[in-house]
C-alpha cells in the first residue's frame, strides 16, 4: 500500500488559472485521513506554498513536509522547521547571471530563501508569477548586494524551450558543478549537483523510514522527472511535455485543469482502502 504521494504544484495540482479544484482537495483530505502524506514538491520557496498547504489543511499538520527549491530544501509544515538545506555559491551565481545578460530576451531569477531577485522582469513573467511569490526586480550588472547571503538557486527564463536548451549548451562551462532542468515549458533551472526532487524525495523517505516502493510521485515537466522515476510509482498528468510521457511509468486521462491529482488518489490509494 503507499504511504506518500509527492506532487508537483504548478501545472500539476493547481491549475493554469492558479486555483486548486475541490476535488483535488477533497482526495488530499481523504489521503491523509487515511494516514497517506501529502507532500508538495516545488521549484519555488516554502514561503510561497502557504496557501496551498492551507486549503489542503497541511499547514500545522505535525510530521507533514514540503519539498521546495526542485529539492534544495525540505521543510517540516508545522513551526516551518527546516530539516535540509543545499544552495548553490555566490560564485555560481554571480556567473550565471552575468552571462545570462549576454543573452537577449532572458529573463534571470536568483533565489535567496525569502526572496526571488529578478532582471528583465518583461511583463507576461511579471504576471506569469503574481501571486506565486515574492520578487525585487534588480537592475544592475552584478549581483553583489547578494554576496552575505545564502542563494539556492538560479534561472533563465525564456517562453522559447529551444532557445533555453541551446543556451543550455553554450554556458556548459559554467555549470559542470550544478543539476539544470527544465520546467513550466518557461524555465531553466540551476541546482546545487545531486540536488533534485528525486533526491528530495530520497532524503525525506530515509528521514521517514518509508521505502521509496511505498510511494508515488506527481508531475508534469523535466524538473518532476527525477522524483518519477525514483518513486515506486511515477505519474504524468495528461499535460505532462510530449519527450517526457514516454518516460512515466503511467499517465492520468485528466490534465491539471481537469483534477489530474484527484484521479491518481481514487485509482490507486482511496479505491485499495
């Protein structure tokens, strides 16, 4: 029987109008009242996922936890007790984003724990990530201003894949010491090496004793793949990207839209009750 689901959020559980349907929360509730963790899993920050840990009443749910920052850190829900933590360096970053610059139409995102710094900040991201989370537009040629902090991670962010993956290839120089993926068909991202949701979720079952066989992972892009593939059940939504179907071991009928997440929790949790 499984005892944790891992779900992506944007695109997966919420919708492209950013709503969660009530009968994706109504299955969540029924999980977990069956004794089955709910756990989120992110490219974002914890500090933005509190409104959806509390319309699925996970918020101050003792031993229920989050994955966020694509697996760079884990995060108990109650008291927000942060159990992992792996960034990347000022150096890593700092080099990132001047390259980045050199590149038309790209938009850069730097992520601190609270907070997303952001350069050309054009207006479909801008209203791509209202209400996602909190961001400073920065305007200068370094990130400097960042050096005493810790960063996580950082991104490009471009609506053409193709001019994302061949960026990809051109600043492999740069990032032989960080994971890139890819996700929200808009996003490249830059994790520490090793740091993943599939590690995430390794590290969470370890600190659970759960078997990963025991558990079943949600998603819909690149950045979801590492987490399907480890769990004992790996799950695409209907609108998961055309290369990455094949590499599911099953597909829902429903897209995110449609209560994607509900119907993975009726077929194979709520009906083995």
């Amino acid at each position: 029987m499984y005892k944790l689901v891992v779900c992506d959020l944007d695109e997966t559980l919420i919708s492209h109008d950013r709503t969660i349907s009530q009968e994706n929360i109504d299955a969540i509730k029924a999980a977990s009242a069956a004794g089955v963790k709910f756990v989120p899993a992110t490219g974002r920050g914890y500090n933005s996922v509190h409104d959806t840990l509390k319309a699925l009443d996970l918020d101050q749910e003792g031993g229920q936890y989050t994955i966020s920052y694509n697996g760079g850190a884990i995060t108990e829900n109650r008291d927000e007790k942060l159990l992992y933590f792996q960034g990347i360096t000022f150096e890593e970053a700092q080099a990132l984003y001047r390259r980045g610059l050199q590149y038309e139409h790209l938009c850069i995102h730097i992520y601190t724990p609270d907070q997303v710094w952001v350069r050309n900040f054009y207006p479909e991201e801008r209203a791509y990530l209202a209400e996602r989370q909190p961001c400073t537009e920065i305007y200068g040629d370094d990130i400097d201003f960042l050096k005493d902090k810790e960063i996580v991670k950082a991104i490009y962010m471009n609506e053409d894949y193709a001019y994302l993956k061949k960026i990809e290839g051109e600043i492999a120089d740069i990032t032989g010491k960080m994971d890139v993926s890819f996700s929200s068909n808009r996003y490249m991202e830059f994790n520490r090496k090793g740091v993943s949701k599939g590690s995430g979720l390794e590290r969470l079952c370890r600190l659970l004793q759960i078997d990963l066989k025991d558990t079943i992972a949600i998603g819909d892009n690149f950045n979801d793949l590492s987490m399907i593939q480890k769990a004992g059940l790996g799950i695409g939504t209907a609108n998961t990207i055309p290369a990455m179907k094949g590499l599911c071991d099953a597909l829902t009928q429903n897209d995110c839209d449609h209560s994607a997440v509900a119907e993975v929790i009726h077929n194979y949790i709520l009906q083995n009750q």
